[in-house]
C-alpha cells in the first residue's frame, strides 16, 4: 500500500496492531514507549520519532518498503498531484 502522509500510516498501524488483538498498552510496552505515545502515533502525529515508528510497525509485522517515485498518473490522481 502506498502510504501518502502520517494519519494513514498511523491508521495502518492502528488497523494491523488490532488484527494481531493487540492493546495499545501492549504495544506501548513492545517498543519502550507510553501508552500515550501509542495513541499519538496511531492518530498520525508528525513529530513521532521515526526510529519508534519503525519499531511500532516490526511489532505488529509490519515493514517499510522506499521506492523510487515513479510518474504514475494514476496515483498522481489520487493524491491530488498535478505534473506540469
């Protein structure tokens, strides 16, 4: 999946960390961090820590895939993105 911006990766996290019957104090406890953190992230917060982001995502089997940019009028589409 194509992750555009922190809310949606925040709602992965949060979608995947329930499919494993996870709570977010179970979570928060996985990766070292507050509960409080955990909520913060699953809501998209763009100052997380991209170190623990990665850590919250290994911990519900889930990894970060970078892939070069490639013009895509499609998904330039559907991210709203017009190229000149």
């Amino acid at each position: 999946m194509i992750v555009a911006n922190a809310e949606q990766l925040g709602s992965m996290l949060r979608r995947a960390r329930k499919d494993k019957g996870m709570t977010q104090a179970q979570l928060a406890a996985a990766v070292d961090v507050s509960r409080q953190w955990v909520i913060a992230a699953e809501a998209g917060a763009p100052t997380a820590r991209l170190d623990l982001v990665l850590d919250a995502l290994r911990a519900v089997d889930l990894v970060v895939d970078v892939v070069p940019d490639e013009p895509d009028d499609a998904l330039d589409a559907v991210l709203g993105r017009a190229r000149g």
